[in-house]
C-alpha cells in the first residue's frame, strides 16, 4: 500500500538519479559514455515518479489532480519530460538541468507541506473531462515554467551583454507548444463546465484568469511576431504571462473572488 508518506523516499531516489546524470552532461565523459548515463539517469527518474503516482492513484481510488499538492505531483513529473524531450531532440544540457532544478522544488514543496489525502470526488468532478482537462493544463504549465525559467536566463545575459539568441528560438518553440495545450484545456474545460453546470463559460473567477493566462502567451507570441528585433520586450512579457499563470494556477485561491468560484476543490 503506498500513501502519500511514501512519497519522499520515491522523490528523493529520483532526485538523486537526476543529479547524477545532470552531473554526467558535464564531465569529461566520452559522448557515448555520456549519453547512455544521461538517458539512463533521467527516465529512471521519471519513472520512480510515475510508478508513484500510478500506486497513491490505486491506493486513493481516484485520479490524484484534486488538490493543489495533487497537481504539484504532475507538475514535477512532466517538467523532467520537456526537458528530456528538448535534451533528445537539440541536446540543451541547460535546459535539462533548468527542468531538474524546477521539479525538485516543487517535489520538496509537497515533502515540506503534506496534504490529507482522502478518497472523496465530488460530483462535479465525476466526469470523462476531469482527468484529460487537468493533465493538458498540467503539460501546458509544464512547458510555460520552462520557457519563464529560460526568459529569465536571457534577461540576465542581456544585462551582461552575453545575450544568445539561441534563447529566443527555445523560448518560442515552448511556448507555442505550450499554448496548444493551454488551448486545450480551455476547450476541455468548456466541455467539461457544460456537463457540470450546465454552461460552457460562466465568467467564473478561475475561468477569468485562465482566459486572461491564454491571451497574455498569445500576445507573447504576436510579438515574437510582429516585433522579433525587441528581444528584450518579448524576455519581460513572457516573464509576466508566467507570472498570470501562476495566478491563475494557485493564486485565484487567495484573491476574494475565490470565495465565489465554483473551483474550490482545488484549494
């Protein structure tokens, strides 16, 4: 039986199989040595994690996305799965290491601040939508924290004059990615509120910030767009729609608005 008071010693061997191959992209390793201890490390990894969600998922007899410690669990599982896809396919060693470092702080929020976990569904969330709807917005999240991560790096280089514009062009490409699948959810959302409550948008308070969160990364986009010398522009917006989603993601709990949502389940 696995609880959610196993979960520190699953996180914590995937942490340590993490550094191990972050540490193996940076030794004097030959490539072949190196790329096998790295493929290794990582998916080993993620697959801790996940065989740890798939066991309190069994034990809790529901999908764990209820709460907010409950989506942190995805969240820390697929940002290892950007960066490993990005570290196939172009061989961002940073951008690997930006995705390792952003799970294990979400991973530690969860060890340092543990939830009670029951059993219970409410109806609004017995539905075919619930689990789709969570895990795209997860993914989205997912890439967005990566593409802020990356933003942030680039802001830095630009204040020193060590800019690359390598940056902008990994920025963009997980931000267009990521905006599918916020678009997505949006959809799955609607879906999802029409069989609930019966309307596909109410104006909720969390429904607000996610459409607020979807046209702060399309306004990024058309200004990637529009304006690709304003390099420095596109860094701070992409900044700030991380800063929405955020919002949107845990902060409506805490705004007076939340008192009114219908998604106070996620609290």
């Amino acid at each position: 039986m696995i609880t959610w008071h196993e979960f520190p010693y699953f996180a914590f061997a995937s942490i340590i199989v993490w550094l191990v191959g972050i540490a193996a992209m940076y030794l004097p390793f030959t490539d072949t040595f190196k790329k096998a201890i790295v493929h290794i490390s990582i998916t080993s990894g993620i697959a801790a994690h996940l065989v740890f969600i798939v066991l309190f998922w069994t034990y809790i007899d529901r999908p764990p996305m209820r709460t907010l410690g409950e989506t942190r669990l995805w969240y820390s599982l697929l940002i290892p799965i950007v960066g490993y896809l990005y570290y196939v396919r172009w061989r961002y060693n940073w951008v690997m290491a930006y995705s390792i470092m952003l799970s294990v702080v979400f991973m530690l929020i969860n060890i340092f601040n543990p939830e009670i976990h029951d059993k219970t569904l409410m109806p609004a969330l017995q539905s075919i939508w619930f689990v789709p709807h969570v895990i795209v917005y997860m993914f989205a999240y997912a890439l967005l924290a990566v593409s802020c991560i990356i933003a942030i790096k680039g802001l830095v280089l630009l204040q020193f004059k060590k800019f690359n514009p390598e940056i902008i062009v990994v920025a963009r490409s997980l931000v267009r990615a990521g905006f599918a699948f916020l678009t997505l959810g949006l959809l799955f959302g609607a879906l999802w509120a029409k069989e609930a409550w019966g309307h596909y948008w109410t104006w909720d308070p969390k429904e607000v910030w996610a459409l607020l969160t979807w046209l702060a990364y399309m306004l990024y986009l058309h200004a990637t767009y529009y304006y690709p010398q304003k390099t420095k522009t596109q860094l701070w917006l992409l900044a700030i729609a991380f800063i929405v989603l955020l919002i949107c993601w845990f902060g409506i709990n805490y705004l007076a608005t939340a008192q009114t949502s219908v998604h106070t389940y996620t609290q």
